[in-house]
C-alpha cells in the first residue's frame, strides 16, 4: 500500500503538466527525492521499492519472451541483477545475457528501451537504458 506521501506526490504529478516534464528528466533517485521534498513530501525507503516494483511490473509485461525472461531472471537471482546494473553498453548487457543463457540483440534492448520509455513517472529501467545510451 502507498504512503500517504507517495500518493500525495503522485497525484500532484498526475495534474500538473510541469511535474511531468521534470519527472521526466529525473536522472536519479536523489532528484525524485528532492522534487518531493520541493513538494513537502517526503518519500521513504518503502516508497522507492514501491516505485521500483510498480514500474518494472508495468514494464515486463511490455516485452517479448525472450527478453522478458532475462530480465525476470535477473529481478530474481540477485548476482546477475548486480553485474547488470554494473552494463556500461549494450554490448556488455548482451555478453551477460549470453552468459546466463539467453541470446539478446541489439534490437532487442532498443525495443526493451523503446518500453521502457512508456512506463509513466520514475522508473530505474529508463535511468538504466539511458546509461546504456538506448
């Protein structure tokens, strides 16, 4: 269940176009933080697991087979979530899904990407594909 302080934050981004296009240029955690401090919310350590879980739920549903199952695969076995976090480039993201057995292309992150991009608000999956420069 959301805080009070996450429903609160939520709702005055849903009405305001301004919030919007701020949220959208969020390049960390400590920038939501700070835009809800702006706003005299503050948002917990729950609140971000909140954030994270809900948009990459919302995400994973967006993907095909393949890339849906890597990326589930790496929510759930914590060493390979770690070194994908750690992915600098495309290429060092698909040499890791090699690793573990799945075959990605470029293609297939570009697409990855392309959903991410859709998942409203904050999400560390766009934060992660813009690190990978997708």
């Amino acid at each position: 269940m959301s805080s009070r302080s996450l429903q609160e934050l939520n709702a005055r981004i849903a009405a305001s176009t301004e919030l919007q296009e701020r949220l959208n240029t969020i390049q960390s955690p400590g920038e939501l933080m700070a835009l809800a401090h702006e706003q005299g919310l503050e948002l917990t350590p729950e609140d971000f697991r909140e954030i994270a879980q809900t948009a990459f739920q919302h995400w994973i549903m967006l993907l095909d087979g393949t890339t849906r199952a890597f990326f589930e695969q790496a929510q759930s076995l914590p060493d390979l979530n770690q070194k994908l976090k750690q992915c600098q480039s495309p290429e060092t993201a698909i040499a890791l899904a090699r690793e573990y057995g799945f075959e990605l292309t470029i293609a297939d992150l570009q697409q990855a990407a392309i959903s991410a991009q859709t998942i409203p608000g904050f999400s560390f999956e766009k934060l992660w594909f813009k690190n990978l420069g997708l």
